[in-house]
C-alpha cells in the first residue's frame, strides 16, 4: 500500500501531512512492513523538502 501511495503526485502540503503521518508508522513497524514505511517516509520528506526531518 506505501509503495502505491509514494508514486502519487500530492502537492508540498499534502506530503507534509502524510510525513507526520508516516513517521507515526514508524515505531509498530517491523521487516518489510519498516523498510516500506522508511521508504515512504523518505519519499514524502523529500516531496516536501524534510529531509532532515526523515
């Protein structure tokens, strides 16, 4: 579901949103279930310029 969801087009806003969002994902991850969610969140900080963030 990340996957799909990190190949949409949202605006900077939209991304900032679901990076905050993301990042709550992060903690009752575990395996391909963390390295999708990381992988997302690095997706939707780099849409919004967080990088440092992520």
């Amino acid at each position: 579901v990340l996957s799909a969801l990190s190949q949409l087009e949202f605006g900077a806003e939209v991304w900032e949103k679901v990076l905050c969002q993301a990042l709550q994902l992060l903690p009752d991850s575990n395996d391909e279930p963390l390295a999708a969610a990381i992988s997302f969140v690095f997706r939707a900080a780099s849409q919004c310029q967080h990088l440092p963030q992520a």
